[in-house]
C-alpha cells in the first residue's frame, strides 16, 4: 500500500501542473486577444453558468426580447397595409407594378440624391440623368435571361466572366508571375467580397488537410472584414487574431510572427482595413509567409481598383498584390471602386493548383456536376454590367476617377485636422477616414449621434472608439455641408455637456457593452426581423 503522504504529494504536484498549464493557456489566450476581449469570453462563460440556475434564464430572454422589440419598431414600425404574405391570385399588369416600385423608390430616391445616407454605392448615382446607371441597365437588360452555367449557348456570358477575371488580374500585377515561365495567376468570379473570401479559405484549408493539418489555423488582425469569421465558422478553420498596432492600427507583424503555430496555413491581411481605411504591412508579411511556407490572403476588396490606381499614379507607395512573391491569393470588389453594379467580384490565385482546390466536381450523383464557384446558376447580367463598366471606364477613366476621390478624401482629412476637437485617428491609406476625439468631454459616439440627427449615417468602431466615413463619388459635393455640421455638432456637445450618444450610435455603444452571448441572441434577431414581413392592421 503506497504511503499516504507521498500520494497526497503527487496530487499536490498534478494539481501544480494543472494550474500552471491553465495558466499558460490564459496567458497565450491574452496575448493572442488582448485584455478586453478575455475578460468579454470570460464575462460569456460565466452568464452561460448563471442562465442554467432557474429564474435567469427567462430574465435574460426578457432583456434580449427588449432589444429586438427596439430594431422591429425602428425597421418595420407598426408595419405596411400592403404588405404581401401570399402570391396575389389575379396577375397585375406590368404598368401597375412599375408605378409600384416607383412609388416606393422615389422615397428612398431622397437618401441616395442628398448622399448623406451613405450605403455602400462608391459611384455617383445621380439617378436622374446619370449615364452609368442607364448603360448598366441597359447591359443588364440585355443579359436579364442567361445562365452562365451554359458557356454553350452563352459563349458571350463565358467571355464576360473569363475576360473580368483576366483584367483584374493584370491590375494585380499578376501577369508573367515567376519570370521566365511567364506564368499567370488565375481566377474566379464570384457574388462578391465575401464569396470571394470564402473561396479562398476553402482552398487553404483543402491544402491544409493535403498536408496532414486536420485543424488549420489562420492568421489575422482583428481589424479584419467580418465575412473572414464566416469563412472560418463555415469550413471550420480557426482563426489566430491579434491586436492591431496602437497607433498606426496596421497588423503588428511580430505579433503575427509568434502566432504562427504547426497548424498554421495562411496569413490574412487588408489592403485596407474596412474600419480604418489602413493598408497592412504587406511587404513585411509577404516575407513571413516565404520564410514560414504559408499563404497570405490579401483582401483587397474594399481597395480594389481604388489602389491600384493610386500606386499606378504613385499615390501610394508600398507594394501589396502579386508583386510580392509571398501573396498567394487576393480578393477584389468590382462592384466597389471598380463602380459595376452590385454582385461583382474577383478571386485570385499565384497558383493554378491552390484554385483547382477550391472547385468540388460530384461524381457520384446521376449526372456529372461541377461549377466554379459556390453558386449554381447564375444569372450573365450582372457579369454584362460589370465587363460594361470596365470597358467604359478603362484605365484612364479609372484612373481619373480615382484620382478624384483621392482629392476628395485629402479634403476631409484636411478638413478634420483643422478642427479642434476631433483628429484622424491613425494615418488612413484609402477609402476610408476614421476620426478621434481627445478632448475631454468629447464622446466620439455622441458627435456621431449628432451628426446621425443631421441626416449623415456614420459608421463607428471601438478599440479605440472612433467614428469614419467611408467615401464614395458623392462625397466630392458634400465636404462643406459634413464640416459644417460636424463642427456644429462639436459646439452643440461643448454648450451640453454630458450629453449621452442615441439612435443608431447608441444601439451600437450599447451592444458592444452586452456579453457575447446576449449580444448574439440579439444579432440573430435583427436577421428575423429584416425578413419578416409585417401587414400593418387597420
Ligand atoms: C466589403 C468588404 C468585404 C466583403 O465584401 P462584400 O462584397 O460586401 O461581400 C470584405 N472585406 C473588406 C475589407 C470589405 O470592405
């Protein structure tokens, strides 16, 4: 029989370990998420423990009820007489709907002519004799009943999509890669920015079980656009984020060095950043991804077109697409700078073999079937409009666009610097100007609540807490009404102070302030609630 005392020591040394081990997870924990978002996963698993005790579990339904009840009366008030639930049993004639529609439309017609109510068009839609629009409704038009998934009968929506490909592609610098063998990258055509992404990770991790990693990794910053924890949720990747550095809000690259791990398959990172408008350390980060053997993803999404075209004009001066030998795929939004219609954009590969990946050909099904991208069938108007606006806008129009916002964006920098008050918070690259507050009494939420009463939507980010205009052709004609507000709103703030942030700026400060968990529940709310469909009774 072992002597009692030595047992009790060998306990007391597994329970050393134990704690030593938690403690060393902790540790990594915080130094991959940083404080705050610890002590949130902490605060989550702790509400988790407290909802299985009887009572408050309903007590945090009732709260998670409150909110969405907020979002539905917000969208949907009492709801619409003539909402439809059923197909109407009688067919309407075509002239009847169009009054319809225009009815309903000439309403909104109001937020896109101000362009104040900012929401993601990057051209500018003038809508009343704009040239644009009424080709790219022509092209569609033309297209409206093709699917692109016969190049037999549709070689010309084939030609469309291959030839859309190919010219980003050559935008990206990704011709003649690799010198001598003068190979090309390649690529797909897809929805939009986030199919795009999602295509990409798929590949990564297809490669990723190829070479015995059964559970990859990918390393990102968490100022990274949300459609990458889709990706990762979707294909079951997980994601390594670290913080962004604290000043120039770019991926801190030793940060990024000591994440790499055995189960490592690829880099992440933004040309720009969605919420600060920051380019990445590309060049830096395409010599880790060499020297580790790993992928690096450049999203390029929001600062494709726009980008290329201020290197191109030497506006910007680092390297960040195929130029560099360590970026294996990138994505890029047509319909964004690229100014097509939404529905547009590209994904690339420097290797034939990593797209070959991401295709799924079934065999086994009673037919053979295999398509480029995540989608079936689709339609070739959307590829039409696209290849339309490319070829309409060319190099020279696209770079006199760009050029353009480029001057655009300098003003509201300039504009904000000269305010006292608020400051750019870090040095934004493109597309987007995030602004601070350091003086005190000065709640950068409030002024983008004030500012949201004057008719401008804002978009704010926290960590630090900012607020940015993300910037599109309209904003050339509305400079001087936005600083005159924003100072009026700042002066507003000073003559009462303490004044708390509302509407949609305060939903958001609010949330942000909410566990995970509840914060989810109310997410998902929002969701059913955007596809309800609520008759007014009356
Ligand atoms: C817009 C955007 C995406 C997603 O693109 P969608 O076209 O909205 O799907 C991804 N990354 C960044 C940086 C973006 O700005």
């Amino acid at each position: 029989m072992p002597n009692s005392r030595a047992l009790l020591k060998r306990f007391a040394m597994l329970e050393h370990l134990i704690v030593l081990w938690l403690f060393s997870r902790i540790i990594r924990q915080i130094r991959r998420q940083g404080l705050a978002a610890f002590f949130r996963a902490f605060l989550n698993m702790a509400l988790k423990s407290a909802k299985s005790v009887p009572g408050v579990s309903g007590a945090v339904q009732q709260e998670v009820n409150k909110e969405v009840e907020k979002i539905e009366k917000n969208m949907l008030g009492d709801g619409d007489p003539n909402a439809l639930v059923s197909i109407p049993q009688k067919g309407m004639a075509t002239g009847d709907i169009l009054k319809l529609a225009k009815d309903m439309k000439d309403k909104e017609e109001g937020f896109y002519v101000s362009g104040k109510k900012w929401a993601g068009i990057y051209h500018a839609v003038t809508d009343k004799q704009d040239l644009l629009t009424k080709f790219q409704i022509d092209m569609w038009g033309m297209y409206a009943s093709t699917n692109a998934l016969y190049p037999g009968v549709f070689p010309s929506v084939r030609k469309f999509e291959a030839e859309i490909v190919s010219m980003c592609i050559d935008l990206l610098h990704g011709r003649s890669l690799g010198g001598v063998s003068g190979q090309d990258a390649v690529g797909l055509l897809t929805s939009g920015g986030t199919e795009s992404i999602l295509i990409a990770i798929h590949a990564y991790r297809e490669q990723a079980n190829e070479r015995g990693v059964t559970d990859p990794e990918i390393i990102c910053c968490v100022t990274v656009h949300p459609a990458l924890d889709k990706a990762a949720h979707y294909y079951g990747v997980r994601l390594v984020k670290i913080l962004a550095d604290q000043k120039t809000q770019q991926m801190d690259v030793a940060a990024a060095r000591s994440a790499i791990s055995a189960n490592t398959v690829a880099i992440y990172a933004s040309a720009p950043t969605f919420p600060h408008g920051v380019v990445d350390p590309i060049e830096e980060l395409s010599a880790l991804a060499l020297e580790k053997g790993l992928g690096l993803h450049v999203d390029n999404c929001l600062g494709g077109f726009y980008l290329s075209f201020l290197q191109r004009q030497g506006l910007f001066k680092r390297k960040f697409d195929f130029e560099l030998p360590g970026v294996t795929t990138v994505s890029i939004d047509v319909h964004k700078y690229g100014f097509a219609s939404k529905g547009v954009s590209v994904v690339a590969f420097r290797n034939p073999e990593l797209r070959r990946l991401s295709y799924v050909p079934v065999m086994d099904g009673l037919t053979l079937y295999i398509t480029p991208t995540i989608q079936g069938a689709r339609g070739g108007a959307v590829m039409a409009q696209a290849w339309g606006t490319i070829l309409h806008y060319g190099m020279d129009g696209y770079t006199k666009a760009i050029r353009h916002l480029y001057d655009i964006e300098q003003g509201f920098k300039k504009a904000v610097e000269e305010t006292p008050g608020v400051r750019p918070l870090c040095n934004a690259d493109l597309s987007v100007l995030p602004i601070a507050s350091d003086e005190e009494g000065i709640d950068i939420y409030v002024v983008a609540s004030l500012l949201e009463k004057r008719g401008w939507n804002m978009f704010t980010a926290r960590d630090p807490p900012c607020m940015s205009v993300c910037f599109g052709e309209r904003h050339g004609d509305l400079m001087q009404s936005w600083v005159e507000d924003l100072r009026d709103c700042l002066a507003e703030i000073r003559r009462n102070p303490g004044k708390k942030p509302e509407g949609d700026a305060a939903v958001y400060g609010a949330a942000k302030a909410l566990p995970p968990d509840i914060l989810g529940d109310v997410m998902r709310g929002y969701v059913d609630i955007k596809m309800k469909v609520k008759k007014k009774v009356i």
